[in-house]
C-alpha cells in the first residue's frame, strides 16, 4: 500500500489575517468547522485548513503542516521507530473525525499522520486543480536516509533522478506510478530539514503581484523548473513560509 499526503494546514497567530491574505493570492474560500478550525476549500472540496497557534505553543512560528494517510496510526508510530524515526507527539484523538500523531524521519524532518475515522471516500481536489497542493519537496538532513525511510514506512517509488551539481540529487517519488513530489538534502543555510509544500496558482507572475500587494514577500524566484513549470517561494505576512506553483509564467 502506498500512503499519500491527504491534508495540509496552517498553524498562525493571526487566522482571520491568514485567511484573507490566501483567499486574496490563492483563491481559497473558507468553512468553519466548529468550534475553531477554517477548513480552505479549492472549488468548493476541502484541501487543508487554517487553526490559531495554541497559547501554550505562542512562541512558536507560524508554519504549514503536511498530514500523511495511515490505517492504523498507533501500528504507524510503532513502524516509525522501528525506521530509526521518533514519535514527536503520541497519537491522539480529534473526536469524531480523525486520529493523529506527529513524527519524526531519522533526518529530523516533522511530519503528521492521520487516520480518518468516516470510511466513506472524502471528495477532493485533483492534485493539478487551482488551490490543491500540487508537490511535496523534502528537504532533508540525509537523502539517503530519508528516502529508505519514507519509501519502507509509506511505500513510495522512485521517479526520475535529478543530479544538481554541487547541491547533490532531486529524487522524485511517486504514488501510483505519478510524480507526487521530490527530495533533496537541505542546503546548509536551513536552519533545519523541512517538508515543504506548493499550491497551485493560475500564474506565477500574477500570483507574485497578488501576494506582494497582500503583503506577503518573496523568498526565491519566480523560476522555472524541470517539466515545464514555474515556482516561487515566499513567505506569507505571519511569517510562514510558503510556495507557489503554476505550468504558467
């Protein structure tokens, strides 16, 4: 079985702030889903959402999360260590909708898992639809490392190798034989290993006009990138760093 990311979403001190800087670069609109979660939706299908940083977690930065499906999160966690990673958080329950833990990948890179309570098949956008996250990029403490422990525990398939001189290789990963994402080894100047994730835009220009006039500001890039598309990464008024991604410049 191949497990896929199924849910991301934005930790922030300032929700309704966030909510309008991505409905205004993005296109997001928002529900919410009592008594305090902003689920953003792309078409009207939700892809992730927007929650307030907890008071007893205030000094920490606003960041995205990325949440990563499994059938039995406790057997998970258990799969982890045995992978040489660490549970960060033991798994807990949302009542009524989803159990979760958040974890560790040997290199120290933070991700969450999730198991859906409802066996019902949930409506969500395709993974190329305006708003949808369209890539997952790893940059790890290890490629090596990283990949034997990703491809054991989730059952992910190597894609193209892409060499890039001094900073090593691009692997892409793949679910059902699709191109879902890439890992690389962080470059020394990141603080630590990281998941980072691309919404899809119309245009990469328009986007950046949108995102500069909302505040935002902008990391690196626009640039294009193998494969014919177009990225920028920023960071969003909060604080949280972000990435764009379109097959338009």
């Amino acid at each position: 079985m191949q497990n896929p990311f199924v849910w991301h979403d934005l930790m922030t001190p300032d929700v309704e702030a966030a909510k309008k800087f991505y409905s205004d670069v993005v296109g997001w609109t928002f529900s919410l889903q009592p008594p305090s979660y902003h689920v953003a939706l792309a078409g009207g299908l939700g892809m992730g959402g927007i929650m307030a940083t907890p008071p007893e977690l205030k000094d920490m930065p606003p960041f995205w999360a990325g949440y990563i499906y499994t059938p039995d999160v406790d057997e998970a966690c258990d799969k982890a260590v045995s992978l040489g990673g660490t549970v960060c958080r033991e798994p807990w329950d949302i009542p009524g909708t989803l159990r979760m833990a958040v974890l560790a990948d040997p290199t120290g890179t933070t991700f969450n898992i999730m198991q859906p309570f409802s066996t019902e098949q949930r409506d969500a956008p395709k993974a190329e639809a305006l708003g949808a996250v369209g890539w997952n990029e790893l940059h790890a403490g290890d490629l090596g490392k990283a990949w034997e422990f990703y491809s054991k525990m989730f059952g992910w398939t190597k894609g193209q190798t892409m060499p890039m001189g001094e900073a090593g290789d691009y692997q892409l990963f793949q679910i059902g034989g699709r191109d879902v994402g890439g890992m690389m080894k962080k470059m020394d100047a990141m603080p630590m290993p990281v998941w980072a994730y691309y919404f899809n835009v119309d245009s990469i220009e328009a986007a950046v006009a949108r995102l500069t006039k909302a505040g935002g500001k902008l990391a690196m890039g626009p640039m294009e990138v193998p494969g014919g598309m177009w990225i920028v990464n920023a960071i969003d008024p909060q604080g949280a760093y972000f990435n764009l991604l379109s097959t338009k410049k």
